[in-house]
C-alpha cells in the first residue's frame, strides 16, 4: 500500500524544508478554514467532479474543525498545495491507515497501490456528508452558480483555497484547495494518536515522490 510518512508528517509541524525531484522546497502552513460537520461523516473529492460521492468509513464528532494547506514553495516554480489536512486534535499521529469507503479494503494492496479520488478540475476539498446531500438535489441553474463560486473563491485567493457556503440555513460549508499537480488520482489517510484517537485526515497531492 502507498503510503508516503515523509509528506504525511509534515502535519506534525516538524518539516520546514524538503528535498524533491525539483530541489529543496520551502513548507507553508496555511489556514483554509473551520470546517463544519454536521453529521461527523466526511467526504473529500474534486468539488466539481461529483458522482455521488460517499464518506469515509471513520466517523467523527459533528462540530467544526481547522483545515490546513501546507503549499510547497521552490524558487522558480509555482507554489503547490502538497497535503491539505482536516484537524481533529492537537494530537500528533504516530500511525497512518488509508482513509476508505465503507466495504473497501486495502488487503492485498501492492507497495505502490492506493485507493483515492479523482480529480480533473485542479480542485480538491473536504465537505460534511449533509452538503453532498444538498448539491444533489440542486438545479443545473443553481449547479452552475454553485461551480463558478468555487473557481471563482480559488482564483482570487493567494493561496488558491476558500471557505463556501453550501446551505445558509444549516451554515454547512465546503473547504475547497487547489490540489498540487492539478489533475489525477489522490490519496486520503486517517492520522491516529497514541492513544488510537483519530486526529487527522490527510489527502496527499503526490507532489512530493516517495
């Protein structure tokens, strides 16, 4: 199973500088947003690229959390989100399982193997499972509004993330990032504590190979 500790660690503050294919790349903590779930059940996936996407097998307290992008600098380049992060604790992870839908395994997987969500709009996010449920039943009137925020929010943003509102009367919103090489497959990890507390999750844009 693919699972890259060096990019995944960066969460834990500790990494500042990171060599890569292209050179040493500076890390930039950014803050996207607090995210609010109302339900505890969370789905990450392209924001316009949607197939009635389902949450993740792990479930969390409903109640609003801090999302961070962690965008990678190195000179002469465009800057690149490497990992965005959906924060539940201060805990720091000690042990990384890939984030799966409910059903799926990753018995069995390859050393390079991973299960993930496509992306082909340059476009990530986290999302509680009740937006989902809203966005299905929009209008393509209402759809069309709805992407043209999104693209919108990142364009004008420095650091290509934005916080939209879904739902007024709930304040349901999605954390929305751009996602490192743009388009492809990515994939999501739970971060356990000590303790066997989930504290994180994590996509991984891959901008950084293993």
């Amino acid at each position: 199973m693919y699972i890259n500790y060096d990019v995944l660690n960066i969460t834990n503050g500790n990494t500042k500088m990171i060599d890569t294919e292209f050179g040493r790349m500076q890390i930039d903590k950014i803050t996207a947003g607090k995210l609010k779930l109302s339900t505890g059940r969370i789905i990450a996936t392209d924001p316009i690229l949607m197939y009635d996407d389902e949450c993740y097998s792990q479930h969390v307290k409903p109640g609003t959390y801090d999302v961070y992008i962690y965008m990678g600098r190195i000179e002469g380049r465009k800057k690149q989100t490497v990992v965005a992060e959906l924060r539940f604790s201060d805990s720091q992870p000690v042990k990384w399982e890939m984030a799966l839908l409910k059903g799926e395994s990753s018995k069995g997987f390859g050393h390079d193997e991973f299960m993930g969500y496509e992306v082909e709009n340059g476009l990530g996010c986290f999302m509680d499972e009740l937006v989902m449920e809203k966005l299905d039943v929009m209008s393509e009137e209402e759809l069309d509004k709805y992407e043209k925020n999104v693209r919108d929010t990142v364009k004008n943003n420095e650091c290509s993330c934005g916080d939209i509102l879904a739902d007024k009367k709930t304040g349901c919103n999605i954390i929305v990032f751009a996602s490192g090489w743009n388009e492809g497959t990515f994939p999501t990890y739970y971060g356990f504590d000590k303790n066997n507390k989930l504290s994180r999750l994590v996509t991984d844009f891959m901008v950084i190979e293993k």
